[in-house]
C-alpha cells in the first residue's frame, strides 16, 4: 500500500517534457500493460525514469554536534522517480520522492480539479483557497465530520484533501485522496497493473460523471514557461498598442499614504535618464521617452519608478508592478506584478455576488464635456485677474484653469450646486501623521468616493480609498462625522456604450474590468460587516461638444 501522485501532461508541454526527462533522470526501462474494457484492448506503455545521487551533503546542523566534538553527520540527496504512463496520444506522470518539482511545470493544470468536480465528497479534511485581492489572501481550513466546499466569491481552491464517497468493494485505492495540479492516491496494491486501472478509471469519471460541485480555481502562476509567454504576449501587447495599457492607482495607506494623481510626485528612471513627474500616465511616459529617445514600447516594463510622499522617498519598483492586465487567452491576469489563473467557476460566483449590490443609474449626475466647458469660461471671468494670472494671455489663464478645475473636480462642484450633494473633495482630516480625505461627497446619510476612468486601473484606487475611509470613518478616528447609513462608490465611466439595464439597475458585469470587480466584491463584504449597506452609481462622461 503506497502513494502515487499522478499528473496529466499538457499536450502542447509534451515534447519539452520528454527532454527534460532525459536530461535530468536516467531512463531505465519501458514495460507494456495490456488491459481490455469492453471488450477493447488498450494499451500502456510505462517507463521509469530515476535519479540515484551519489552526493552526501552536510546537514544543516552539524554546527550542533561540533560544540560537542560529535563526528558530523552526512545526509544522502533524496531519490527521485517518474514514472511515464502513456495510452495512445495521451501522456500521465506519477511522481514519487522530490520529483513532482520537475515534472508539475509541464501538467494540465486543469485536469486535477475537472476530477474534483466529478466525485463525492464524504468528507472534507481540509482546503487551501487564495483570495489575491484581500489583505488575507491565502486561507487554509481545516474541518471535523464537514463534506462541502465551503467558500466566498473572490476565493479560488489551490488544493482539497476529502474523503470520498466509494462502493464498499471498491479495492483499487483508500478513500482519501489529495488534489491540487495533480491527484494524490494510496492504491491498496501496488503495481503497474494497478497503475493502467486507476488511470482508466480517472478517465471513466471524467468521461461519464456530471459536475457534483463548482470549484473556483484562482492561481498564482508558477509554470516558468507560461510566466514567460504571459509576459511576452505583454511585450507584444504594449509593441502594438500602448494606450491600451493602463497603469493602476496605487495606495499606501498609513504614515505614507500615496496616491497616483494630482498630488503626488514621482521618479521614473530607465538606465541613467530619470525625470520627476507629478502624475504617473502613459502620456507622462511618453514625454520621458520622447525627451530621452527611449523606445517606448521595448522598454516599458525596465522602467522603475520612486515614490514620495512629503519629499521622502518611500518605495521604488518596476513599473511592470503598477500595471493591470488580463490576459483572455490563457485566463490569467496581472496583479501587483504577479499573473495569476481563473477559471469559469471563479467568475460564476464573482459575477453572483456583484449582481446582488444596489446599482442605479441617474443621467441627472453624468458628467457633461459642454458644462465643463461652460464651467472654466465662468471661472475665467471669475478669476482672471487674480495676482496669479497677472502677464498672462487668455489661453494660458484658459489652460491653467482646466489643470486646476480638472474633470474629477469640477464633478464634485458639479454635483454639489446642482443636486444637493455636500462637497469633501479636498478637505482632509488629520489622523496620526496622515491626511485623510474620508469621502468625496455626503447625501442622504450616504458617504461617496467618486472616480472616472476607463479602466481598472483608473478605477480600482477609489474602492480601497472607499473602504479605508469608512474604517477611520467607523472608529471615530475623524472627529464629528454626519450620520451614515450607506456607502457608495460612484464610477463615472468614459465609455461609448452605456451598461444595460437590468429590472432598472446597470449591469455592473458586463464591464470587461476583473480586477475592479474582484475589489468590489470585496469591498461590499468589509461595508456590511462594518454595517453600512454597499451602493454602486454608475454614470457617464458625456461628449457632447
């Protein structure tokens, strides 16, 4: 009675695969098992590979037994074996001592849990979920006499260990098993006969049974060689198109908060070149390369960037970490500088629980170009001949009006005359060594946090700016605060299309933006546990000039 821990090849990973078991463990043999199902002969051709190192190594606590005038203490490397079970067209591997770290780069990483889905569960020992966008983001449970899946939207499994549910003759393995990129058994029997029948039988459920359960699976990508493709398929991505590149709007929230707009500075450097910018943008870079005669799109990703925060330095990173990015093709997306996988499941459930926030959708609050137009001519008779525009010309005062009353202000100005909203934008709190701003807008004991953009990375700032607010907001850390009762983000979005309405209500899912709805889903559950109730206001930029 033993383990066996099988993988499933990826078929496009086979050849690299079969190299890489030549080069790195001795090939020993091929044995062929025959076996008939329905009366159909299949066949198996199984051939080990194992490395037998002959290095002895010091242990790491040698030091120990020198205090002592101990003789030390030599430990041989650890063995290694695969062994390559191949049906047809179709490439397995069963791992046993260390060698799973060679052979779980080239899986079928979906092949473990399409099993999972498949089987019944007696009982759940323990899970492994991760939850890249909290704070909390790797969660290991461990349960007594449960059998579900238990999870949250915005969770994905990275491994089960459960008992199953199996036929009291059923002999071929114990009813415990692990899954994770591979399937771990404890056959009853070990042998190669064995083996072929517990592929078979793999195969017979994945074949013949009907999804049991919905699994999330939300990775970090480990596989070296799809890291490289995914960044690669970047490359390409910022070679053909730039502008479609967006970079995030990064907090540090505490004695260094930062924020990546008006009122902060930063230091982009490529090689010697380096230039203090006051708003980190791909236009902004684009004069840095410009002025420098960098080639933009080959070297975007080996820029690095300093943050300050009251003239201090406070972080310096690539620029490859601000940037958010979906790839669609391999279903995996860019985070803080990490890729990471999601499957259906993960989006089934994350698209479910962002259905059930209250949206609404009032034209009265979208933001028109015409009136922000009308807005700086009122200024400019306001206030062109204040000492700061003295020696002027018009279009010079026009301009540093419109830098001072950009878009996101003028909105809040806009909404606050108008429609009755009272205007924080701009006024911050003093708390500990920080100034915070607790909210943008109030109305109807309803705190705002508003944003325009166009994508996640524009928009996922004013989630987290929402959620720290509320929690200094929460615990009287301000001073006097109106009364509250809901919380609302409010996206202005610069888009053609208008979201449709679903029984009133914008559908909030059809915006192609995963991390923005990873954060939200997030958000709503820190708001109601604080207890407050969730709202989103989704309104438009309108180009009516």
């Amino acid at each position: 009675m033993g383990q066996v821990n099988i993988y499933k090849i990826d078929n496009n990973k086979k050849e690299q695969f079969y190299k890489d078991m030549y080069s790195k463990l001795e090939l020993q043999d091929t044995v062929e098992i025959n076996k008939v199902v329905n009366e159909e002969n299949i066949e198996f051709g199984m051939t080990l590979y194992i490395s037998k190192p002959a290095e002895e190594k010091d242990v790491s606590w040698n030091w120990l037994l020198k205090e002592f005038n101990v003789e030390e203490v030599k430990n041989s490397t650890n063995p290694k074996s695969v062994l390559l079970i191949e049906k047809g067209d179709t490439a397995y591997a069963a791992t046993f001592g260390a060698a799973y770290f060679i052979v779980d780069k080239y899986c079928d990483r979906q092949f473990a849990f399409n099993f999972a889905r498949k089987v019944q569960y007696k009982e759940i020992k323990t899970t492994a979920l991760t939850a890249p966008n909290l704070k909390r983001n790797k969660i290991i449970n461990t349960y007594i006499n449960y059998n579900d899946l238990e999870f949250d939207s915005g969770e994905s499994f990275t491994k089960v260990k459960a008992k199953l549910e199996i036929e009291e003759d059923f002999d071929l393995y114990k009813e415990t098993i692990e899954i994770g990129n591979s399937i771990k058994f404890t056959l009853n029997n070990n042998s190669l006969e064995n083996i072929a029948e517990l592929i078979l039988h793999i195969e017979n459920i994945l074949e013949s049974q009907e999804d049991k359960y919905k699994i999330p699976v939300f990775a970090k990508v480990m596989d070296a060689d799809l890291i490289k493709t995914l960044d690669e398929r970047l490359k390409e991505e910022i070679r053909k198109n730039i502008d479609s590149i967006n970079i995030s709007e990064v907090d540090i929230i505490g004695a260094t908060e930062i924020f990546n707009h008006n009122d902060t500075q930063f230091t982009i450097k490529f090689n010697r070149k380096k230039e203090d910018v006051s708003e980190l943008s791909i236009e902004q870079l684009k004069k840095f390369a410009k002025k420098y005669g960098i080639n933009l799109n080959e070297s975007l990703l080996d820029i690095r960037v300093i943050r300050y925060n009251n003239g201090a330095s406070v972080k310096t990173e690539y620029l490859k970490n601000l940037i958010d990015y979906t790839d669609d093709d391999e279903r995996c997306i860019l985070l803080n500088g990490q890729w990471y996988h999601f499957n259906d499941d993960y989006l089934e459930y994350l698209s479910d629980s962002i259905r059930e926030i209250d949206a609404i959708y009032n034209p009265d609050y979208d933001l028109r170009k015409s009136l922000h137009n009308q807005f700086i001519d009122r200024k400019y008779l306001e206030e062109k001949d204040n000492d700061e525009y003295q020696g002027k010309t018009e279009k010079e005062i026009r301009e540093k009006l419109k830098k001072k009353y950009y878009k996101e202000r003028y909105y809040n100005i806009m909404l606050s005359e108008e429609h009755g909203f009272e205007n924080y934008d701009r006024v911050e709190t003093r708390i500990g060594t920080a100034d915070i701003e607790l909210m943008d807008l109030y109305k109807d004991k309803t705190m705002f946090a508003v944003k325009i953009g166009s994508s996640s990375g524009k928009l996922c700032y004013v989630v987290d700016q929402s959620i720290q607010a509320l929690k200094l907001y929460k615990h009287n850390l301000g001073g006097e605060k109106p009364e509250l009762k809901d919380v609302a983000i409010l996206l202005v979005l610069e888009r053609a299309k208008k979201l449709k309405l679903v029984d009133g209500k914008p559908d909030i899912n059809e915006l192609d933006m995963l991390l923005l709805k990873n954060k939200l889903d997030s958000w709503k559950k820190e708001v109601r546990v604080l207890g407050y109730n969730p709202v989103i206001y989704v309104n438009y930029v309108i180009n009516d000039l």
